[in-house]
C-alpha cells in the first residue's frame, strides 16, 4: 500500500466498503455470463451473417442450453444492479464518487492517460476519465436490461418496444449496448495490470 493509500485508510477506512465489493465481483460474474450466453443466442439467429463467434467463447452448447443460461443470469444481473444503485443513492456515494465531470478535466485526463502520464497515486479518488466510464457503465447496463426486456416479453411491454424502435430494433440495441460492456471490460482489466493496487482494493478494501 502506498504511504497516501495508507494515510487515508487511517483516516476514513476502506476505501472500497463491503457492499461495493461484493456487488462489483457479482456484477463481473453475471456479465461474463450474459455475454457468452448471449453470443450463443446470437448464433443461433445472427443479426449479421459475417459476424459469428467461436463455440469455446460461448455457453450454454445450443440455443435452448444458452437461453436458460441467459435467462438465470438475468435475474442475478437486475437484482445485483439494483442493490448498487439504490445504496450508491442511499449513501451518496454515487454523488461523491462519480460528480461531477466536466468536459474540460475529462478532456485534461484523457489526454494525460493516452500519453501515459495520468497519476494513480491516490486511488480513493476516481478520475475524470475513470468518472465517465462509471457512468458510461451504468446508463448501458440499465439500457442492456430495458433492451433484453422488449426482445424478451415485447407484447407484454410495448411502449418499450415502440421507445426501441421494434423488436428487431430492440436486438441490435440490445447487442451493441452488451458490446459496450465487453469493450469497458476489456479496457478494464488492462488498465487493472497497469494499476494491481486497483485490485487490491476491489479485494481487501483498501
């Protein structure tokens, strides 16, 4: 741990606190999930015929498998997803952690990041850049579930359908909004082996 990491656990604790812990490994693992079994669902009926993915990425062996897969998943996803939204709100954490963002410190960091001079050193506190995935994040989640909603029981909710632009609307909607969670993860864990300290505190909390 380094010596300002040290000196603000002794003042205010864990950094990461219990339930963010536990609600991010939960959400990792319902993702990772929802995106192998969504890929198989998508083979089974792909919304661009160049596009197919590999059988060893996939799960569930066949659409019916994959679907009961997805399916299971869902629920552990929504729940999860809400459990960290109303605490975020509850607490204030949301509001601490992830406001504001302007352009300009967005715009600083990001340029900062890509010539790899972004400083680390206090990771209690989220960066510009770091802010805006977050957020970016959780908009796309929310918009993955309402998406899978409309596909899933579309004449049962047809004032999504119409806000998706249809149903076929709703499954391209539907797969970039779970790309976007594949491209946040993989930046993710990149950025996790620039910074191991980012994973420890995702573990022990500070």
């Amino acid at each position: 741990m380094t010596r300002i990491n040290h000196e603000i656990a002794l003042k205010h604790g864990t950094i990461q606190p219990v339930w963010v812990r536990i609600t991010h490994w939960i959400n990792a693992l319902a993702v990772v999930l929802m995106v192998m079994s969504g890929w198989q669902v998508y083979d089974a009926s792909p919304l661009f015929p160049v596009l197919r993915f590999p059988s060893t990425v996939t799960l569930g062996g066949w659409l019916g498998g994959a679907l009961q897969w997805h399916f299971a998943v869902m629920w552990m996803l929504v729940a999860n997803f809400l459990v960290y939204i109303g605490v975020n709100l509850a607490s204030g954490r949301l509001r601490r952690k992830l406001l504001p963002v302007s352009f300009k410190s967005l715009a600083n960091d990001l340029v900062a990041a890509l010539r790899g001079t972004l400083g680390h050193e206090d990771t209690s506190c989220y960066n510009a850049v770091q802010k805006f995935a977050y957020l970016v994040v959780i908009v796309d989640i929310a918009v993955v579930i309402l998406s899978g909603l409309t596909i899933w029981k579309s004449v049962q909710f047809p004032l999504l359908r119409t806000l998706m632009g249809g149903y076929d609307n709703a499954r391209i909607v539907h797969f970039f909004a779970m790309n976007v969670l594949v491209a946040f993860f993989v930046v993710h864990v990149v950025m996790v082996a620039l910074v191991p300290r980012s994973l420890l505190l995702m573990i022990r909390g500070l």
